[in-house]
C-alpha cells in the first residue's frame, strides 16, 4: 500500500531525530474501547492492530529500542475468511499489516520514548479530518503539569498541538471515546452543559453531517425540529435537529441523561447525541416503518395499508409494556407525558416502541403525585391535567385513548367529521351504553370484524384506563397482564369517560410539589 501524505500537523515532532536520541527503555499501553462501536486500533511502527468490541481494552507492551510511533483507531472494517479488510477510516491494509500510517480522516496519537534527558514526548493530531474521540493519559500521572493532564481530541480541531512531556517508565493508557465524567473529562464550558455521567455516546457536528450527507434526507418533522436519516458505520440512525427556540441546557441534559440510562426492547435507543456550539442534535435508532399514525389512521389516498387485527393486538402489548417497564421498574417512576400513535415508532416487522422522552417528568416513588404545569397533547391528556397534579397514570389515561385510536381507526379528536362524532371518548360513552361498541370497531379490514369480540374486550380494557378518577384506573402491570391473559379488567367501573366536575378527578392529599419545569419538547424520529 502507498504511504499516504501527512498533514503538517503530524509533523510537530521530528520523528527521524527522536529515533536517534532514544533511550532503550520500553512502555505499555492500555489501548481501551469506550465507543458503543466497535474499533479497530492501529500501531506503528510495531506493526499490528485488533478487534476492539465496546467496553474491552488492549494491553500493548512497547519494547525497548521502540522509539516513536504512532497510534489511531480505525472505524467500519470489513474482512475476508483470510484476514484480508478494508476500513472506513485509517485503513492500512487488514487486521495485522500496518506498517505505515493509515488513511485519513483520523485522530493520532503520536509518541516517542525517551526523546532526550529520559524523557517521553506525546502528541495528538487530526489527519484531514476526525475520526473519533481519542485520550492519550499518562498512568498513573507523574512529573510536570504537562504530563498531569494528558491531552485529548474530543471535537473537531479541538486538540493540543503542544508537546507533553513523561518521565520515561510512565506507562500510558489510549481512551478511545473518553467518558466525559471523571479527571480527564473535557469541560464542556462553551455549552454550559456540566458534566454527563452514564450518557449515551457524543458526536460531533462534522460526524453527523457526513453521517446524513449533509441532512439531505429528511425523515420527517418532529417537535421543535426536523428529523434526518443517516449512516454512522453499520448502523442506519435517525438524527433529530433541534431548532434554536427550543430549550435550554439543563431540559436538554435531562433529557440525555434520562432516555440514557434506560433500557428496554420496546424503548427507542437514544444511540447519543451532539452538544456543539449553538448546535443539539439527539441520535436515535432508525425505525423503519415510521410512526404509528401512519398505519391506523384512514387517510383519502388509502396507499398506506392498514395493520391487522394481530398486528394492532401485538403493538398494544408492547407499548403496554413499555409503559410497565417505566413506571414500575425504574429507580423513578417515569411518566412519559406523550403517550400517542406519533410517539410509537415501528420497526421492519411492526414491532412498536415507545419514543419522545422530551415532556417526561421523573416522580419519586414515595409521591403519588407531582405539581407541574401542563403538558401533552391535545386530545390525549387525563383530566387531571386542569389541577396540574398528575402522577405515571396520566400515561395510562393516554394509554387508553390509544387503545381506541387503533380499534376505531381514527383519531379521538377528527375536527373533520360531524360535530357528534368529532370526539371519540364521548362517541365511546355513548356506545357503551347503548351496548353498540361494534360500531367503533374499524371498518376498513376484514380481520377487525372477524375478530371482532377480541376487540371489544380491548375496548373494555381502554375503558378501565380512561376512568376519570385515576386512582381507579389500573397500573400499566396490570393492563399487561390483561393483554396476557393472566387476569380480567375491572369490570365494575364508570361509563362516563368525560370529566364534568373538578370534584371527580381524584386528587390525593400526598402531592409533592415542586418549581414547574419547561417541557424539554423533544422528539424522537418520526
């Protein structure tokens, strides 16, 4: 392979005289993977590199007489049964056959050992470009200032082009996507952003405009901004672009941290996201299918087809489970605040997951309820929202609305139709009494009418969530368990669906109160 020209900025030391003055003491390096992808690091002049999968690291012992070098991570490899591969970035020539520096875009690390007055020398440069975020520490610190604190390329021309110095012996460690919390953080000043702890990966702006080929393919529109497709190594991603009025910093660290640190198959992954400038972007799991409303709603040109009777039964369970899995098996209860089909997205084979994290509220669980201002959307809020003192069953109360959008195949609130069917929940009220809820059962596929008593029995099941006191409405275990066929819904409840008095909406006395927090409004891909 032809050596590949060298930007100035690798040239900051003078390699061929390092080599001259070495000293013929050795040093290890601890090359460590913290990226939520796989890289595949190089060295030269060794010779070599290796898989590094997320969260493993590579313990190189760098002989005696290995004077300088250089170290860089490559991205998106591919190999033959022989061994034989190609790289995104920094590629050399396979898995074990660098001999000269990779290809750029990359982030390097040079080094030479014992330069002069037994000394190490170490550098960090960017090679026509970025790569990927990259430490270079000593372990453990010693010596000057210089040796101290390590250097760091976290950004886009956001590295030390000055020389840091070692006593020589110091043994190093290379933190590919260095966590941003702990000693050798970078600080995030010109965000006012503070420090994340156990947040998803960060990118940076140049990656995610190579990632969506410079945003030209727009997905959709979200809340407070557009939502692109992209392509980040093996993986499709949904990139969402906030816009300038949205929020502020602290709605939007909560926001990171909060859809982060969670986990759960019928969840959106938020894969990271990009704090630059005046620039905030969240980095979500494609979801190739789109939102739900999509494929429930009767639309004039009838080119999207509708989903089955098993289809729309199995979607029902998941975001039912979702929800279980947020307000009962997280530290905190949960509350998503934003249960509606725009918010569940669905993948390859319509399985659904639950997305838009930005209006959640995090409710300790020796509280039964929260006061904070009003948040949502039309048409799908309990009615304790007019108090303002709601708790994780305003989501059930969602939830059932839910459920009726996609037995019914319309909206709850269809400004189109004529003033008498224009709300669902009432048209609901008034079926259950007259026992006519078959006529709310979507007309435009067979399989709804077929299974038509299953269907009913879900209504049955939305009615238990959509009572108007929410402490007779069922925890979202429960409706789980109903879905499952483990345990009956409640049968003994009120038919009257919409609030009419204050009085009725089941306000506790235990409320905890707290200063109202702006609704982040971010969205998840649509």
């Amino acid at each position: 392979m032809a050596a590949v020209s060298i930007s100035p900025a690798l040239h900051l030391l003078p390699l061929i005289l390092l080599f001259l003055l070495a000293t013929n003491e050795g040093a290890t390096l601890n090359i460590t993977n913290q990226c939520s992808y796989t890289v595949w690091p190089a060295i030269v002049p060794m010779g070599g590199g290796m898989q590094l999968d997320p969260g493993k690291w590579w313990i190189l012992d760098m002989p005696a007489g290995t004077a300088a070098g250089c170290v860089w991570a490559r991205t998106g490899c591919i190999f033959d049964a022989k061994g034989n591969g190609s790289c995104q970035t920094g590629d050399c020539g396979g898995m074990l056959a660098c001999a000269r520096n990779g290809q750029p875009p990359n982030t390097v690390a040079e080094f030479a050992l014992g330069r002069f007055n037994n000394t190490d020398v170490f550098n960090i440069s960017l090679v026509l470009g970025f790569n990927v975020p990259m430490e270079f520490l000593p372990m453990p610190a010693q010596g000057g200032p210089d040796c101290n604190k390590g250097i760091h390329c976290n950004y886009p021309m956001d590295y030390s082009s000055s020389t840091l110095t070692c006593p020589t012996g110091t043994n190093y460690q290379v933190v590919f996507c260095p966590s941003t919390s702990g000693k050798w953080r970078r600080e995030m000043a010109e965000e006012e952003l503070g420090e994340l702890q156990g947040t998803p990966m960060r990118f940076t702006f140049q990656q995610l405009n190579v990632a969506t080929e410079q945003f030209i393919h727009k997905l959709g529109e979200g809340g407070f901004g557009p939502v692109f497709k992209g392509q980040f190594g093996e993986d499709i991603i949904a990139v969402k672009c906030l816009d300038q009025t949205g929020q502020g910093n602290t709605e939007f660290l909560a926001e990171i941290q909060t859809i982060g640190s969670i986990h759960h198959i019928n969840l959106v992954r938020l894969i990271g996201f990009c704090a630059e400038k005046s620039y905030k972007l969240l980095v979500y799991e494609y979801m190739p299918k789109g939102s739900l409303d999509r494929w429930i709603y009767s639309r004039g040109d009838n080119t999207t087809p509708r989903l089955d009777w098993r289809m729309r039964h199995k979607i029902i369970i998941q975001i039912a489970k979702a929800l279980s899995y947020l307000h009962e098996e997280c530290m905190d209860i949960i509350a998503h605040l934003d249960v509606k089909p725009q918010n569940i997205l669905l993948d390859d084979d319509f399985n659904a997951k639950l997305s838009d994290f930005g209006l959640c509220k995090l409710i300790n669980r020796d509280k039964s309820q929260v006061i904070t201002r009003m948040r949502g959307t039309r048409g799908y809020l309990a009615p304790e929202w007019l108090t303002m003192q709601i708790s994780e069953k305003a989501d059930v109360y969602s939830f059932g609305i839910v459920i009726m959008e996609i037995v019914s195949g319309r909206k709850n609130l269809d400004t189109s139709l004529f003033e008498e069917s224009m709300h669902l929940i009432t048209l609901l009220q008034e079926k259950v009494k007259c026992d006519c809820l078959v006529d709310l059962i979507d007309k435009h596929n067979a399989t709804m009418q077929v299974h038509k008593e299953e269907v009913i029995q879900m209504m049955k099941l939305a009615m238990w969530c959509l009572q108007i006191d929410f402490k007779k409405r069922p925890k979202m275990s429960q409706v789980v368990e109903v879905l499952e066929g483990t345990m009956n819904a409640d049968t003994n409840i009120d038919h009257n669906f919409v609030a009419t008095s204050p009085a009725s909406y089941g306000i506790a006395g235990n409320v905890m109160f707290s200063s109202p927090p702006l609704a982040s409004g971010l969205s998840g891909p649509r």
